[in-house]
C-alpha cells in the first residue's frame, strides 16, 4: 500500500467515530481510491445515492436561499438547514466523495438562522449515516441552548452523530420509512503483522511514559485503552440525548436501540422521535404554530449566548 493512501487510513483511524460501520467501511474504502470494494457495493444498494439527490431537491423547493448561508433556505419564517451524508468537521476530498456534510458548515447556517430576522424557527432537515465525534458536544450544546425554536425533521436515517444532533431539538419528527438510532461511538484500528507487498515491515516506537499513545488492539491492555476511552465519549453522548429527550441515561441506554437502528414508529413509541409526518406537512405547521407576528427574543439569545461563552472559557 502506498506511503499516502496508509497515511490517510491511519488518520480516519485515529479518532472516534460514531457512525454506522459500513459507512465508516466505505469512508476508507474511498480513501483508498477501491472503487470497487464491496462495502462500496453494498452501499449503492441501499438507496442513499438517490436519497440524497431527492434531499438536495427538497430543500431547494422548501424556499429561497437564506442570506449568508451557504445551504439554508427559508420559507414564512422558517429556515431549513440540511444535514445529509456522513457528517465530518470540515470540507475535505473524502467528504466531497462520499457525498457528505461538513459540520462547521452546517453549524455556520445553524448561527446565521439564528441571527437572521427572517428567521423565527429553524428546521434541521436530517439523513445522515452519522460521523466524526470530534466537534459534536460544541454543535449539540448550541442546538440545545438556540434562542429560536428548533425542530428536527428525519427524511431517510438518523444514525449514531446524526441522531445526536438531532435529539437535540425541541422536537423531532420522521417520515414513516425513516430510522433512527446507531447510539455508540466505534474506532477502528489495524496493525501490521506480516511484511507488506512492498518488501518492508513497519516498526513504531513510542515513548516510555505514554503507553497508551498507541494501543496496541492485539493486547488486552491495548483493547482495555480504546474501550475506556470510546466508553467514556458514549457518556456524553448518552448524557445529551438523555437531557433532551427528557429521559434518564438508563432508560436511553436500555430502550434507544442498544446501538441498533429502530424504525419511525418504534422510535415515538419509547420517545427517540415526537412523531410521524412529511416535510410539507411540519413546515405549515410550524409556520402556523408561530404566527406571522411572533418575532424570536433577542434578549434571551444574548442571554444563552452569554452563558455558553462563560461556560466554554471556564
């Protein structure tokens, strides 16, 4: 394998990520430029390709672009901000060819909705297979506390990150065929243990005072570092859908799916989703639960602005 292609599957490698597997599978299959590998064919059949060019379609008829965002719309007071694919933190090759979503960009929209006077309430329109941890808690926490109204709308899957964000909203709502769940995080490893093709055997050495810089999977000791570590991000995660969904941690780590996917109607009936809908229907309703005078309260969002910024810096 060639020195660049090991170097991008070491750096996929080495974060947590809560994402469906065969996503993550497919994520490194492209960084690897295996077009034909079979997790990528197993992907093509599941309708994502399609699902995702309908969502495009989708949110450019739910209204006009939303100034200064670069993917938001907004219709009666209602500003749309898609989350689609495998969601990572910034825009990089990987991401563009795996049809996904960078979440500082999403983010970004999610603030300019949030500060615009167009706006009185937001809709994050969600089909995600899930993504990176990194930048998660941040995004999650700003979703929570947003000074407007913010309902989550699931078009094909809600999984692992995805749902994470999502969860965060004051409402969620799904289409009937939608799926929601995947709560865990996951990291995937490989170490070398014959000689490659190219004749030569890799060595890593690592300081002495950090063991666990390097886990080696191969040793208990190395499993016991990841799982400790993968562990305790599933805590926040837990903890924040937990506190949202009005839930204690017990009751998520018991009835939200065990890491598994569970369909729209099972999702409303242990409380991961509010309800079943379309699109067109949630955004007139949500235009007609507003009003055409309600105006968002500035001083509230000042207030929980204030407030993050002081918890961030202590």
């Amino acid at each position: 394998m060639p020195v660049p292609t090991r170097a991008a599957l070491a750096a996929i490698r080495a974060q947590p990520w809560a994402i469906l597997p065969e996503y993550l599978d497919a994520i490194e299959a492209l960084a690897e430029r295996a077009m034909a590998a079979e997790v990528l064919q197993v992907l093509a059949g599941d309708g994502h390709a399609a699902r995702h060019a309908a969502n495009l379609d989708a949110v450019a008829a739910t209204g006009s672009p939303l100034e200064g965002a670069r993917y938001a719309t907004v219709r009666d007071g209602t500003a749309v901000v898609p989350l689609f694919g495998p969601i990572f933190p910034r825009a990089n090759l990987v991401n563009a060819s795996a049809g996904g979503t960078a979440l500082d960009a999403v983010m970004r929209d999610f603030r300019v909705a949030q500060g615009s006077t167009a706006v009185d309430r937001v809709l994050l329109l969600v089909d995600s297979p899930g993504g990176v941890v990194s930048g998660l808690g941040e995004a999650a926490e700003a979703i929570r506390g947003a000074g407007k109204p913010v309902t989550a709308f699931v078009t094909g899957i809600a999984a692992s990150a995805a749902y994470w964000l999502a969860s965060q909203a004051a409402e969620i709502v799904a289409e009937s065929s939608a799926s929601v769940g995947s709560i865990g995080v996951v990291m995937s490893m490989s170490r070398q243990v014959q000689p490659g093709s190219d004749g030569r055997q890799a060595y890593e050495i690592t300081s002495s005072g950090a063991p666990r810089k390097r886990p080696d999977p191969s040793t208990d000791e190395g499993r016991a570092a990841m799982q400790e570590y993968v562990d305790a991000l599933e805590d926040v995660f837990v903890a924040d859908v937990a506190a949202s969904r009005k839930k204690t941690p017990a009751y998520v780590r018991r009835e939200f799916g065990q890491g598994g996917m569970l369909s729209a109607a099972r999702a409303v009936e242990v409380g991961m989703a509010d309800r079943i809908g379309t699109l067109e229907a949630t955004l007139n309703g949500l235009a007609r639960r507003a009003g055409p005078s309600q105006q968002p309260n500035r001083r509230a969002m000042a207030e929980r602005d204030l407030d993050m910024r002081q918890r961030r810096a202590s």
